[in-house]
C-alpha cells in the first residue's frame, strides 16, 4: 500500500497496518480473545448482578450470540475451510445449546444460568488459543490445518 508523505492520515493508517498485523496473532486467538472478552461481560453481570444497568444482561447475552453466531455461520457455510464434518456439527450444536440458554436466560434470569456460557466460551477459547501455540512452529500448509482438526477434543 502506497502513502502520500504528504498525507498524514495516510502515514497513521499504514503505522496502524503495519503494528496491526505484527501483534494480532492468528484468527484461532483472535477468536479466543474475543470469546474471554464477551466472557468479562458476563462476569460483571454476575458481579453486579443486583445492581446491573437495566440492559447489561440483555447487552451481554447479545455480544455473545452475535460470537456464535459468527461461529455457526462459518461452520454451516465454509465446508472447505479445513475442519472436518463432525467438527462442524459440534460448533452447530454447540451454537444450538448456546442460543436456546441464552433465550432461558432471557426468560427467566437467574445467576447460576450463565455458568455454563463462562465455562463453554472459557474451554473453547483455552482450546484455540493453546492449539494456536501449538501451531506457530510447523512451516507447512499440511501441518498448519492440524491444530484445527484437534478441536474437535475441546468443542464436544
């Protein structure tokens, strides 16, 4: 990408590019983080839980939803993306169970139901980013799609 010198916005995007792609990591640990992130969402629910701003619940259970569903939408759409059918169907599942408590959540609110939602995004996030340090050594384009099919483990 080419910058105007002149242009000093231009010279802050390229900087911003260039620390961007040095610091992000994988997409598996992207998609960690942001798993543990909507999980310190849902902690401060339960911390503040009789205290909690009128939408927090509701804003918590939606960042979490709109993760899996990202989440069920690869798995549906993206069969050549290198994970295995049943892989596939567990994430299916899994988004399945997620959205169906969240709804009960929503129902009928109860503290002890979002335990299972900090404990599924926690092992799952564990399992991408711990299987990307597993990854960041092999060279090869075959090696590289092993670690997503060890998921299957984590997501079952």
């Amino acid at each position: 990408m080419s910058h105007n010198p002149q242009n000093p916005y231009a010279k802050a995007t390229g900087a911003y590019d260039t620390n961007a792609q040095a610091h992000a990591g994988s997409q598996r640990e992207m998609e960690g983080r942001i798993l543990l992130k909507s999980n310190k969402q849902l902690q401060a629910v339960l911390d503040n839980w009789d205290n909690r701003a009128k939408d927090q619940l509701e804003d918590a259970l939606n960042y979490n939803r709109q993760i899996w569903m990202l989440f069920y939408d690869t798995a549906l759409e993206n069969k050549d993306g290198g994970r295995p059918n049943d892989l596939r169907s567990n994430i299916v599942n899994l988004a399945n169970f997620i959205f169906k408590r969240e709804l009960d959540i929503l129902a009928d609110p109860k503290p002890q139901k979002i335990d299972i939602l900090l404990n599924i995004n926690r092992e799952i996030a564990a399992g991408l980013m711990v299987n990307n340090q597993a990854a960041a050594p092999p060279t090869s384009s075959d090696t590289q799609q092993q670690p997503t099919k060890s998921t299957t483990d984590i997501s079952g």
